[in-house]
C-alpha cells in the first residue's frame, strides 16, 4: 500500500479479514469491514518439562491456535453485518458455523507489487452476542487447523490466495 512505506506505521486497514461466503471449491471471498477491532489472538499452546538435569523447568511452544472477536457495528446492507446476522439468527451450528478465512498482511507486501503475505485457514464462527443498544453483533472466529501460508492479491475486491 502506497502509505506504508518504510518507517511507516501499520495500521489497522494495513491487515485485512476476508471470510469466504461460498466453498472452498467455488470461494466467494468478502472483506470484514465494519468491526471496530482487529486483534488476532494466537492462544498459544505450550508444554512444561521439568527435566532431572535442569534446575528450572523448561518450556516448549507446541502450536497455535489463532482466534478473532470481532464486534460488527450493525449497518443494514453491509455484507459483513448480512452474513453474521444470518448465522446469529439461524443459531448455526456444525457445517453451517463453518467457513474459510484469509487474512492478508498488507504490511508485508513480497518482491511482486500487489501481492501481500497471507494466511488462509478453515475456521469456526462462533456467534457470541447482539447489543442493538450499542449496535454490535460479536462472533468469535477460530481457525479450525494450522494455517496455510502464502501470499493473496486483491484485484477490484476479489481476493486471490495462492499457497507458498
């Protein structure tokens, strides 16, 4: 992105959410853009040893588990308040709490212009709550497994992923 050039700050639109709406055969990515926060959370999974020749224990990091919550201002007509209002109102659950997500490091753009670092990981929707008197819906998205590493472009809204 022309704004971030180095020294630059990234900011908030530098890390862009993409949920896909369609299949993974046929995906229908569109852009989380109304949520009012951007943390990925990486909840990380670690083991401790305590072995006989070390006077401390020992900490060893098994994996990741990324996760987001993210309260959607509730704007009619949105994509992303339509999408996440259908799942909160049907109360889905199995297939239907399940899609993809691609989050496309705008911060991190590779030696081709245009095209970012990305991760795209089967994830779980999880509808936590709807406050009208705010005008949030919040849903908890977990990444299902690891992560796919690569890198996206995003060409007139249309995301493209490729694996590295």
């Amino acid at each position: 992105m022309a704004d971030l050039a180095d020294g630059g700050f990234v900011r908030k639109y530098h890390v862009a959410l993409f949920l896909n709406q369609g299949t993974s055969a046929s995906p229908d990515w569109f852009r989380i853009k109304k949520s009012t926060d951007n943390t990925i959370t990486m909840n990380a999974t670690t083991q401790d040893y305590d072995f006989i020749a070390d006077e401390i224990p020992t900490t060893i990091l098994d994996k990741y588990k990324p996760s987001l919550s993210q309260p959607l201002t509730m704007i009619k007509g949105e994509p992303d308040y339509e999408y996440f209002f259908e799942k909160f109102f049907a109360q889905a659950t199995g297939a239907d709490a399940e899609t993809e997500i691609c989050i496309v490091f705008y911060n991190a753009e590779t030696a081709t212009a245009g095209t970012y670092q990305a991760w795209k990981a089967p994830c779980l929707l999880v509808m936590d709550n709807m406050n009208p008197v705010e005008g949030t819906i919040t849903c908890n998205i977990s990444m299902n497994s690891e992560a796919v590493l690569g890198t996206a472009t995003v060409t007139s809204g249309e995301l493209t992923f490729t694996p590295a």
